[in-house]
C-alpha cells in the first residue's frame, strides 16, 4: 500500500512538472513571438513608407518578399500592425491601397490559420475589411459567408462587402440578409451602408426602388441609414411619406417618424400629429418627440392631451415637446391648475429637467393666494 502511495505521489509531481515546463515554455514562447512580430512590423512600416516616398530602390523586391512573408501568421500580423500604424499617421491614398491589394492575400490569411476553425474565416473577413480590400474574389468570398452559420462570420462577411465599390454587390449581399432567417448586427448592417466606397446616390436610390420588397426589419435599417446621412432627395422623402400614411408595421413608422423630425416636411406633420392618437404607445412616444420639429397651435392642443396618456413614455415625451412650445406663464398656469395628478407631475419632472426656473414661486403664491379667500 506504502509503494502505490509513494508511486502515485511520484506520478503525481512529474506531471505537474511537466504541466509547469508546458505553461513556462507557452509564455516565453509568446514574448518571443511578440517581439519578433514587433521587429518584422517595423521593419514593414519602414518598408512601407519607404514605398509611398518613392525612396526604395528595390521596389520589385520589397514587394516580393512582403508578399512571401505575408504567407506566414508572423508576417501577415506584422504587415497588418504596420499597415494600421501608417494609416494612423498619414491616412489612406491610391498608392497604398494598391500596395495592399498587391501583397495581401485572404488565402494566406485563412491558411495561416490565425483563428481556429469558423472563427479563421470571420477572422480573414475582419482583416480584408480592415484593410478595405476591393477585388472580385473578396466579393465573392464575402457573399458566400453571409450565410454561415456564425454571426461573428457573417457580421464581418458585411464589413468586408462595405469596402466595395459595386452597387451590386451591396444589394445582392441585402437581398440575402432580408431571404435568410438568420440574425444580423443591425448596426453593422447601417454602418455597411452608411460607409459604403461606391455611389453614394446610387445606392440610395436603389434602395428606395426596392425598399416594398425587404421585410420590415430591413425597411428600418435603411430608413435608418437615410436619417444617418441626411437624404433629402424628392424620391426618398416622397417614400417616407408613403410609408408614415400606409405602413402597419410599428418598426418602419417609428424610424420613418424619426425620419421627419430630421427632414422637417410639412406634408408628415399631419402624420405625426395623427399617429400621436395610435393603439401602440411606442408609435405614440416617437411621434410625441418628432412632432417638437413642427409649430402650431393643433399640435400645442394635442399635447395638453398627450400629456394625460396613460403611458408614461407618451407623457414624457409630450411634456418634453410641450415646455418648447409654450411660454412660461401659459406652461405654469397649465401645470398648476391641472386636473390630471400624472399630467401635472410629468410637466413638473420635465421643467426641471430643462432647468425651467420660477414654478416653485409661482405655487407657492398661488397657495397664498388661495389661503387669503379661505380666511375671508
């Protein structure tokens, strides 16, 4: 029994030494790594700059081997550290992004294995994307992904295609986004199109050409989009209105709203001032807030309704529009005297929120007021 124990004990520590040399071994490794990928991506910065500069005298070569170093994990980070660095310093130009497109290779990028399994192609995808790479086979490696089974590959498979400069491409890469049941980032797929290279006006009007055939989940994305970068064409906002009349869906009535209280049209505030009676509070909320970018006394009217609801957000928001609309003298009279406990309190709560000073003072006289016609 005495020889198994001490047999097991001994077992027992060698194996723990190993375990300790494996993990010692592991991190000096990795320094060492990290030095010598900060070596090679120093010396591809010089490279690099060199190039741009027109100071290398062996510009075939260099180029030669940044492509075969490219090929290795070590060199494909470094180039990638290198080229980020640069572009921090001097910006993007024709010249460099030719030099990119000359040396990188997604391939090699995938085969180097940097990330292991499906994660390596949303690796690749991320580092094509950063290095906003436009060639055929990134379009098409891109489109192939964007219905992996991964979020992280298809997310990145988007901030690739962003890079194009093909409308094509972006509206094939919708019309997969809005046929397959499968979720997206909803801000990567604004950030796609609000960063897309190419034409800008084409896109758009594309968009607006096909915006009846996505689901109503992409209809916002691109009204989403629209807002992000102010387009006030005729045609986008002759379809905004068409959809903030007709639309039952609350998603797109509530970002095209949004749309309005950006692109004021005196043609949606009608609109909004008849969705602020709408059977859904969230339709109500928004429209609350976007009709603050219109003036009138039917919208001053409705507020003082709005202001009863009997969703608290709809009485926020009311409250909100309304201090804007009104002076102060009316705003203390309709506080103070009214009837509604939940409107007066929402009216309060949003005064001093907007550091509208007076109200106090202006109750407290009131209640003297009041306390003088009691003792007589």
């Amino acid at each position: 029994m005495q020889v198994f124990v001490y047999i097991t004990f001994i077992v027992f520590v060698v194996i723990l030494t190993i375990i300790g040399f494996y993990f010692s071994f592991a991190i000096v490794y990795r320094r060492y790594n990290e030095k010598m990928i900060d070596y090679a991506s120093k010396n591809n910065y010089a490279q690099i700059y060199n190039i741009m500069n027109d100071n290398d005298k062996y510009l075939g070569d260099t180029i030669i081997k940044m492509k075969r170093d490219f090929k290795s994990k070590r060199g494909s980070q470094a180039f990638y550290e290198a080229f980020k660095l640069y572009v921090d310093e001097y910006g993007l130009s024709i010249s460099l992004m030719a030099l990119v497109d000359e040396v990188v290779d997604y391939k090699a990028i995938l085969k180097n294995n940097l990330v292991k399994n499906t994660y390596g192609i949303g690796y690749a995808l991320n580092l094509v994307s950063e290095f906003q790479l436009d060639n055929k086979e990134i379009k098409r490696f891109a489109i192939d992904n964007l219905d992996s089974d991964s979020l992280y590959v298809r997310n990145n498979a988007l901030r690739a295609l962003q890079n194009q400069k093909d409308t094509s491409c972006i509206l094939v890469a919708l019309d997969k986004v809005n046929n397959l049941k499968k979720l997206y980032n909803y801000k990567v797929v604004v950030d796609v199109l609000d960063n897309f290279k190419g034409p800008k006006d084409i896109l758009n009007r594309e968009l607006i050409n096909r915006l009846d055939s996505f689901n109503p989940g992409l209809q916002g994305i691109i009204v989403d989009h629209l807002i992000n970068v102010r387009n006030s064409d005729k045609i986008v906002v002759d379809k905004m209105l068409e959809l903030l009349e007709f639309s039952n869906e609350k998603e797109v009535i509530t970002r095209v709203t949004r749309y309005f209280s950006h692109i004021e049209n005196l043609k949606a505030k009608p609109l909004i001032l008849n969705n602020l009676l709408n059977e859904d509070w969230n339709i109500r909320a928004v429209s609350a807030s976007a009709i603050s970018s219109y003036s009138g006394d039917d919208i001053v009217e409705m507020l003082k309704n709005r202001i009863k609801d009997v969703n608290y957000y709809v009485r926020k928001n009311s409250a909100n529009t309304l201090i804007q609309m009104i002076d102060k003298d009316e705003l203390f009279r309709l506080t103070y005297n009214n009837p509604d406990n939940f409107a007066a309190e929402i009216l309060e709560y949003s005064m001093e929120v907007a550091n509208i000073k007076g109200y106090s003072e202006y109750k407290q006289k009131q209640e003297a007021g009041k306390n003088i016609w009691v003792l007589m």
